[in-house]
C-alpha cells in the first residue's frame, strides 16, 4: 500500500502512474519500489509546502532547491540523506519527471539537466600486518585440506591476486625455479608476479604431499588448486577457506574476498613501494585505482601522528 494520501491530488497521481509503470514495464524488485515510495512522497511534500501542487508547475529550481534539502536536511529539521540514499532519491525524482514528460503529462522535464553526485569511494579494507600473520599460521588444520587450504591463503596474500586469478591457476603457471606465477587477469590480460618464499614453500608442501591424493580422486583436471573431488576449486569454495580460517584464528575483523589482496596492497605501499610497482603487481590498468590505498595508509600515519606526536593536539 503507498503511502501518499498527503501529497496533493495531481502529484500523486503523477507519482502512482510512474510506480505502476515501474512495476508493469520495468518489473521493479518490491524493495526498490518501496524506497522510491519514500523517496517521492518526500519529493511531494516538498512541492506542496513551497506552493507546488501539480506536475507541470514544477521548474528546475524546484528541482535544484529540493535537492539542496537532501543535503542539508530539510525545512523539517531532519536529518541529511547518507549520499547513497540522497543519489537514489535522485534518480527517483528524474525518473519521474522523465516520465511525465514522454508520457505527455507535461511539456517539459525540469530534471533533464540533474545528475546524481559522484559517491564517495570506499577505502578498501586491510588487515594490520599481525593479523595476516595469524590467519596464515593459525587459520587452517592439519591434513591434505590444511596443506591445501594454507598454500592458498600464502598464495592469495603473497601475490595480492584476486581469488578468482588464484583459483583460475593450473599448476604448471607456478614456475617454482624462477619464484614467479602466471595470473590471467581482467580482460584476459597476463601479468607475471614474483612468490615469496613462504607462500612457494606452501604450494610446495601441497604440490607434494596432498594434490596427488587429491588429483587420484577427479579425471585430471590441470588445475592448481583442487577440492575434495578432484576438481577446480570453486571462487566460493576458496571465499569459504578465507572466512573459516579468519575465524579459527580469531580475527575479529570482518574479511572478504579481497581483504587480504587490499592487506597486501597496503603493506607494500607503507612499506615504501612505488605506487606504479604496486599498480603493475596488482594489475590495475589505471595508476588512479591504486592510489585508493595510499589513501589508506595515510590514514594510518595520522592516527599513528595523532597519537605519538607530542604537539599533534596543541
């Protein structure tokens, strides 16, 4: 049931043609239409407390004025939008307009020239270097799984690939003489990149002492890494040994897919790596991607500023 009893008569019919369509032509998830609900009955007040009460008198600074409310909170003396809700809301209200307008219930979409803002990018998260240590050494179990599970994990934070490039490997991409993996990135673009000796002698281990077994088991599948069939080990399957070995070493630190590719980032660069050395490891096409984890680590050197440096506060 839409609530929007209180926005004017014109308005919300307006309004309720454009949700119908959502839901007829454009199959809308019921989620998505119930925030745009919210989200043009806001719209709705707003026009009618600044004496708006049909579509067609809407102008752009309407529009503008009412997307200013988004940020500052509003007549009301509520709370701003978090940017994602405000850029949604945005969408809705240009979605809106953008219908009236080809539908022919006004002569003029006051919206056309509206753009949602830029949300601001996420700083990928990073594992404290102590934290890596025990979920590599503490993370997995004993026995052929173990082997393999601890030889993935070295592999993932040695190289900073993605779970995907790791599990995509054969075993003869690893060239164990020249300590180096072939990775198949994004785009199909190859990179070589150096393995460091604790993750070498882990594959090792499980090259030796558990693939074989687990190799006996499946139909002679090339891949690197195998599950319990035989087989290629899964993305999910690989995200699962990631997330359980966080847990069994205690890291209370939420984990993902790329927290320790993110962790290895972050590392190199506070280490005093080149950012292009770290862009070519991580095979990130543009340099600007890779500079989100410098972000990362100067935050890092202001908290550590902030909490040492003795005039840091004066």
């Amino acid at each position: 049931m839409r609530d929007l009893d209180d926005v004017p008569d014109e308005l919300r019919r307006v309004i309720t043609a454009y949700l119908d369509h959502l839901v007829v032509e454009r199959g809308t998830a019921p989620s998505t239409l119930e925030a745009y609900t919210r989200d043009l009955r806001r719209y709705g007040l707003h026009l009618a407390g600044a004496g708006v009460g049909t579509a067609s008198a809407v102008s752009a600074d309407h529009v503008g004025e009412f997307l200013a409310t988004l940020r500052r909170g509003g007549h009301d003396g509520g709370t701003a939008l978090a940017p994602a809700s405000a850029a949604r809301t945005i969408v809705a209200v240009r979605g809106l307009h953008r219908f009236a307008f080809l539908e022919g219930l006004t002569a003029h979409d006051p919206a056309r020239e509206v753009t949602p803002p830029a949300l601001p990018r996420r700083l990928p998260k990073a594992l404290p270097v102590d934290e890596v240590m025990r979920l590599l050494e503490k993370g997995t179990v004993e026995g052929m799984r173990g082997l393999r599970d601890r030889a993935l994990l070295e592999l993932l934070y040695s190289t900073g690939a993605r779970i995907s490039e790791v599990i995509a490997l054969d075993a003869d991409d690893l060239d164990e003489r020249e300590r180096t993996v072939l990775l198949n990135g994004k785009g199909g673009v190859q990179r070589r990149v150096p393995v460091g000796r604790p993750a070498l002698a882990a594959v090792e281990s499980y090259l030796v002492r558990a693939r074989p077994a687990l190799a006996n088991r499946g139909r002679g599948d090339p891949a690197l890494f195998l599950n319990s069939r035989g087989s290629r080990l899964s993305r999910q399957s690989a995200w699962t040994v990631l997330k359980t070995a966080a847990e069994r070493a205690g890291v209370s630190t939420s984990v993902s897919p790329h927290v320790l590719r993110h962790s290895f980032a972050t590392h190199l660069l506070e280490g005093g790596a080149d950012v292009r050395v770290v862009q070519e490891l991580l095979g990130h096409s543009s340099v600007a991607t890779t500079q989100m984890y410098t972000m990362v680590t100067m935050n890092t050197l202001r908290e550590i500023y902030a909490t040492t440096h003795p005039r840091a506060h004066d």
